[in-house]
C-alpha cells in the first residue's frame, strides 16, 4: 500500500504523527505552498518569508534524508491552491492508495480536510497532532461540567501529568505561581543580551525576492529578516535563550522599554506555532536550568507557564469553542480599528512604538500585545473581527487557534469571561509604571482629562463606566467599580466628553 503523507505548512518536524510508520521505499510526501494561506490576509511580508523559507529548507533537509518528496511552491503550475486537487493530481501520477494526515491546528483547514475522502476517493487517515502536550479530547474531558475554565486549574493537571517542575506531589518551589514576583520594571543597569539572529541564506534571498514580487503591498518589509528558518537554528535560538536570557525573563517578564523591543523574552513562538521546535524540548531544557542552578524558579515556572499552560490551554479553548468564537462581541465594541494600526501614525507614544516594533519585526512580546495593543483596542471599544485581523496579519507567530483565544479572550473581553476571569483594562498609570514610552510622549499621564491628558486615562474610567451593566458585578473589578462610584458627578462628564471627543477623532481619521 502507498501512502501519500501530506504535511501542512505548520507541522515541519520530523516526529510529526503522519510520518510515523512511513516507509521510505514506497510512501511519499507532499508539502505545498498554497497561496490562499499567505494572500487571505495583508500578512506582514517577513511573516510569509518565514513560512516559506521554513517549508522550503524542511523539504531539503527531508529529501536530503531520503523521504520522496513532492514538493510545490507558490508559483508551480501545478498548484492549484487546493491540497484536493493536487492530491487528486498526485493518485492518477503515482498511485496513491492511502492519504495521510496530522490533524491541523486550523478549524477552517481541517474542516476542508475532512472533505478530502470524498473529493479524492481514496481512504484518508486523520491524526492526532503531536506537536501539542494536550490533546483536543484531553481538553474537553477537563472542561466538561466545570462552571469556569481557567488556566490555572488545567496547568496544574498538566504539571503533574508531565511530572514538570515538581516535588513528588507538591510544586517545585513551595508554590504552583510565581507571578507576583514577575512584575518588575526594567532596572537602568540592567543589559539586555543581544537577540537571536541569523543571515538570510541563498535559498532565503530568493524567498524574499518572491515575497517582495508576490505580495508587494502587504504589511511591513523583508529588510533586516533575522529568524531562523530550520530545525537547527531554531535550537540555536532556544538554547541562546536558555543561556542568556531565562535567568531574567520572570523578573522583567511585564517589563517595556522603549529602546528595547525583545528584552528577556524567549522569542520562539514562530518555532514552535511551526513546529521546528517542541514544546516539551523547551520546558524540558528551562527544567534542567532550574534544578543546574542555572535560573530562578520565578523565571523558570514563569516560562513553563506560558508554554505547557497558556499555549495549550488556548489550543483546547480555540477547538472547545470554534467556530462560534470568532464571532463574539460581548461587550458590543462597535469602533472602526484606527488607520494607525496600520500606518503607525498616532502621537500616544505607547502604541506608536509597539506598532512599530511590530512593523519592523513581525514580532512584539506578550505585555505590549496585551497591555498596549489589546488594552487600547478594549478601552476604546474597537469591532473584534477588525481587531483580530489586525492580530492575524502582523506577527510571525499568528495562526488563528492562538491569535484568536488571545485577541477575543484575553485582550478584548469579547468572550464574556469564558477566558479570563476579568478584562486587562489599565489606565496610563500601569503603562507609565512599566515602561519609559510616557516621558517622550506628546500626552501627560498624569493629566485625566483634556486635550493634553493621557488618552487611557479617561478611556479607562469611560469603559467601565458604559459597561456597568455587563462588568460591575464582577467581583475582581469591585474596586474599580468603588472608585468610579466614587467619582464626583462632574469628573465622571468630563471623563466621558473627553473619551467622546477621542472616539470621534478616530471616526474621522484624525491624527491622535
Ligand atoms: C492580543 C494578543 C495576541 C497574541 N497573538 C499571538 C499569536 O498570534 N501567536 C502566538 O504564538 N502568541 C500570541 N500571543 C501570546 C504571546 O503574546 C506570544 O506567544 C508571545 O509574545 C511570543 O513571544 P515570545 O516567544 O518571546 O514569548 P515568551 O514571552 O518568551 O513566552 C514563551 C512562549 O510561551 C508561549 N506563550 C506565551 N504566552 C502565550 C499565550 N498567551 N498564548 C499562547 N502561547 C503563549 C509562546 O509559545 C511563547 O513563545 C498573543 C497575546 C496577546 C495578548
Ligand atoms: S502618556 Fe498615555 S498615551 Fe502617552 S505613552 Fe503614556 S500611556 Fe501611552
């Protein structure tokens, strides 16, 4: 029997459940290109050179190693941008008996590929995806029954499940969360390790040159591309990562610095969303620093969090909730997404730098998606769906089962709670106490209303203040509810015309 084992542009790893039994005299491979995955969204230019670099240098390394390979790039014609047709193409070619598939991480995508059986007419078997640690089913048994989902319940199962970062029963440390711990600014004398980068080669270049014909008008630009695009360098980056910046990554875990775009974060979520890194590979390594004395337990715990917690519990949420997820908007948010998202022209400082970082790199770390990007986009009740396509397109990690957990659930409330136990709104202050972006901004944090003041100080009182009905019982908000009651009568007007005015700024496109 001949297998046709198909490989999606996410699952480029060796250890991938299709290739398990594969029998390299007669079973072959396909890996494509397909174009609709790179032009259905305005992706950022290094983030499709990524993609298809990593594709392109994973079929070398698999032919080189002797798997037959069918290999299809963008502008073969005989890619029909569909894997049906060319599946279909490939049985009358090489007389495919069987098809074989690793489940894919995309609703949409496996929704297509549970049609393949009957367009094709040959047997297609359907696999779990091992590049996760928790399995769909595993998710929906957890959360059966239970009134709320959060994380913290599900990362402890999965802590003691693996046997990661524990004392026999008990949590290494004396405490399953050291995230108190992990709020610190960045200290002045601190040095921040130079990021991992690395030299575009010969087969790299030509991606580049492919993305800049391909997709001209398309967010960002190819210049200064410094990711890895192969297994080895991605363990190059984890392994520079464990080395050199886990020891501070729970210190300065919120931390934001102008200057700075990458500080003590790990910046492998592009391995591991592609699968050139595993998760377990990475917790296992940060575990080993642990117990060398390498790095701290709050850094340590901190980035095992991250990863075998929120990276699988937003892939259980995704599976639990789609497809009615992407369609949530709890809290009504009916604003445009402002044009300087796009083109980075705003004066608050905050949001001009991380939009740009995120222009230049394809990449910003997880407090300045969250607190900067996600937090203005809440507190000024911008639309979801504009929101997330935004999210989709700009970073080189962003695959929907994680981009839209985090966007609708974590960033925008727009989930009603099913994820976060309540919305991460902040005024200037959190930001000003986090970073150096307020000293150099054209806004005054300190000043709460007015054409002067800080725009997240009245957005912050004003959004809690129009979403009384859906928020003031939230216990985890009742202080913020204490003190917007609190609020002398005429304070609370001018917060809301000063937040009024804004709004309207921004429905008129003006520079803000
Ligand atoms: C609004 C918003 C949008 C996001 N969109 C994406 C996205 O499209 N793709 C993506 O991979 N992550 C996304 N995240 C999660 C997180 O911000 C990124 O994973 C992280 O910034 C990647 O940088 P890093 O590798 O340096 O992460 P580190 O800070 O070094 O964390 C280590 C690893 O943990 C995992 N991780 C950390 N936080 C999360 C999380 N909340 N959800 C899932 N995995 C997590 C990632 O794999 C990451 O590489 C988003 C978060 C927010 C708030
Ligand atoms: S003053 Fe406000 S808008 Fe300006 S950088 Fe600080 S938080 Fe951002």
């Amino acid at each position: 029997m001949r297998n046709l084992c198909v490989i999606l542009a996410d699952q480029l790893n060796q250890e991938i459940s299709s290739l398990n039994d594969f029998n390299k005299d007669l079973d072959e491979i396909l890996i494509c290109e397909l174009k609709k995955n790179f032009n259905d969204n305005n992706h950022h230019k290094k983030k499709i050179v990524y993609q298809i670099s990593c594709m392109r240098h994973f079929g070398i390394e698999m032919d080189a190693l002797g798997f037959k390979i069918n290999y299809l790039k963008l502008n073969d014609p005989n890619n029909e941008d569909s894997y049906a047709s060319i599946i279909l193409d490939l049985i009358g070619k090489k007389g495919i008996d069987r098809v074989i598939v690793t489940e894919s991480s995309s609703y949409d995508e496996m929704k297509s590929i549970k049609q393949w059986q009957k367009i094709i007419g040959r047997d297609v078997e359907i696999r779990k995806n091992d590049l996760f640690m928790c399995d769909k089913q595993e998710f929906e048994e957890w959360a059966t029954g239970r009134k709320e989902l959060r994380l913290e319940f599900f990362y402890r199962m999965l802590r003691k499940k693996y046997d990661v970062l524990m004392d026999g029963e008990k949590p290494e440390g004396g405490a399953w969360n050291f995230d108190k711990n992990n709020r610190k600014p960045l200290a002045k004398k601190v040095s921040i390790p130079k990021n991992y980068s690395c030299t575009p080669d010969k087969e790299t270049e030509n991606v580049i040159n492919l993305v800049n014909n391909e997709f001209p008008d398309h967010f960002g630009s190819t210049g200064d591309f410094i990711f890895g695009v192969t297994r080895y360098e991605a363990l190059k980056a984890l392994n520079q990562f464990i080395e050199e910046r886990l020891t501070y990554f729970g210190d300065y875990q919120d931390a934001m610095n102008a200057e700075d775009p990458w500080l003590f974060h790990s910046h492998l979520s592009m391995y591991l969303n592609n699968g050139l890194l595993l998760p377990k590979e990475c917790i296992e390594l940060a575990e080993k620093a642990f117990h060398k004395s390498k790095a701290p337990i709050n850094s340590v715990e901190g980035f095992i969090r991250q990863i075998l917690g929120w990276r699988e519990y937003v892939r259980g949420l995704y599976w639990l909730k789609m497809p009615n997820y992407r369609a949530l908007n709890d809290l009504a948010a009916e604003v445009p997404l402002p044009s300087f998202y796009w083109n980075t022209k705003t004066k608050m400082n905050c949001l001009k730098i991380s939009i740009e970082n995120t222009k230049d790199n394809a990449y910003s770390h997880h407090i300045q998606r969250l607190m900067i990007l996600g937090n203005f986009a809440l507190i000024a009740g911008i639309r979801p769906k504009e929101v997330n396509e935004w999210f989709l397109s700009v970073y080189a990690d962003a695959y929907e089962w994680v981009e839209l957990p985090n966007v609708s659930g974590m960033a925008l409330f727009a989930d009603g709670g099913i994820m976060a136990s309540k919305p991460y709104a902040s005024s200037g202050a959190y930001i000003n106490r986090m970073s150096n972006y307020c000293k150099d901004c054209h806004y005054d944090v300190k000043e709460k209303v007015g054409k002067n003041a800080c725009p997240f100080n009245y957005l912050y009182w004003n959004f809690l203040d129009r979403n009384r009905k859906k928020l003031s019982s939230n216990t985890r908000l009742g202080l913020a509810y204490r003190n917007l009651n609190n609020m002398p009568d005429s304070q609370l007007s001018l917060v809301n015309e000063s937040a009024q005015n804004f709004l309207s700024a921004i429905l008129k496109d003006e520079e803000i």
